[in-house]
C-alpha cells in the first residue's frame, strides 16, 4: 500500500511542478518538495512507526544531510 501511495504522489509532482515552475525557480521547487518529504517522514522518524525510519545516533545526520543537500 505504501509503495502505491509513492508511485500516486510521484506521479502527481510532475504535472505539479511544471504549473509551479512558471512562479517559482527551479532550485526552490527542489527545495520544496525535499521539505516536504522530510516533513512526511519525520513523525514516524521521532515516534517509532515502523523499525526502518525510526532514528537512532546515526541516522539522524543521514536526514538531516539528505534534506541540506537535496
């Protein structure tokens, strides 16, 4: 179910991001959805959820670098 619901949204951004490209440059577009990627996973990340996105000592510095430099 997860999988479809990535596919569904990935399939949306594109058509998203060419209405937005006439408004917005291109590298805060990028910025944009990097944030909001990262603003969807960090409540599974701070709580628990599922073993995989929790985050641990080392973990943290790889969403955090993930976000700076996407």
């Amino acid at each position: 179910m997860a999988c479809l619901a990535v596919a569904l949204l990935f399939c949306v951004s594109a058509p998203l991001a060419k209405t937005l490209l006439g408004s917005i440059g291109p590298f805060t577009l990028a910025g944009l959805f990097q944030l909001g990627a990262a603003l969807a996973v960090a409540p599974f990340a701070a709580r628990g959820g599922r073993s995989e996105l929790r985050l641990g000592p080392g973990r943290r510095g790889r969403l955090l670098a993930s976000v700076f430099f996407g």
